[in-house]
C-alpha cells in the first residue's frame, strides 16, 4: 500500500505543477519556488511529517520535501540551540542534497557544451 500511496502523492505534485504550468504564465522557476515555499510551510504546521508517514519516500522525492527539510533542520536546531539555530540547522539536513547538486553540476558542465 505504501508504493501506491507514494505514487499518488508525486503524481498528486506533478499534476499539480501541470496544471499551474499550463493555465497560468509562471515559468518553472517560480513553480519550483513555489512548492518549496508550501512544503516549509505544511512543515510549520506538522502535516508534511504526516504525508510522510502516509506516502513514505514518495513524500520525500518531490521539491516540495526541500523546503520542509530546510524548515524542520532549521527548527530542530533552534530547539536544541536556540535563535542562532534557526539560521545553522537549515543546512543540516540539506548539506548533501546541495553538495551533490553542486559537484554533479560541475561534473556534467564538461560532458555537456551549452548552444550558442
């Protein structure tokens, strides 16, 4: 049951990002900012950890997961640190997520040449 729900939740996102693509003139960068944006802010409120225990990795694939691992780092380490925290757990969750970014980036950059 947890493939099937996991299937519905990113199906649920893309089709979401589809829809918004297709009737509106938002490009895919403020889409993408967009989900971010909604995944911290379910994540304040505790129903992103709820749809992660309902669609398990599903829940975490989509970018809407991003913004709810910047928000839950940020918060967990603010409990444990206190107001600084809010600024240094951000990463904490995120560091590998970006550093692969990053280094896969820089690596495909010499495989692939950009059009003129």
């Amino acid at each position: 049951m947890i493939y099937l729900n996991s299937f519905l939740f990113c199906g649920f996102v893309c089709m979401l990002a589809e829809l918004v693509l297709s009737n509106t003139k938002l490009t895919p960068g403020h889409i993408t900012s967009m989900f971010v944006v909604i995944g911290a802010f379910l994540d304040i409120f505790n129903i992103y950890d709820k749809i992660i225990l309902w669609a398990g990795a599903g829940a975490l694939v989509p970018i809407t997961s991003f913004g709810h691992l910047l928000v839950h780092g940020a918060l967990t380490t603010a409990n444990d640190i206190g107001i600084m925290g809010l600024m240094t757990g951000m990463f904490n969750l995120t560091a590998s997520g970006i550093t692969a970014a990053i280094v896969f980036s820089f690596l495909l950059s010499f495989i692939f040449k950009p059009k003129d």
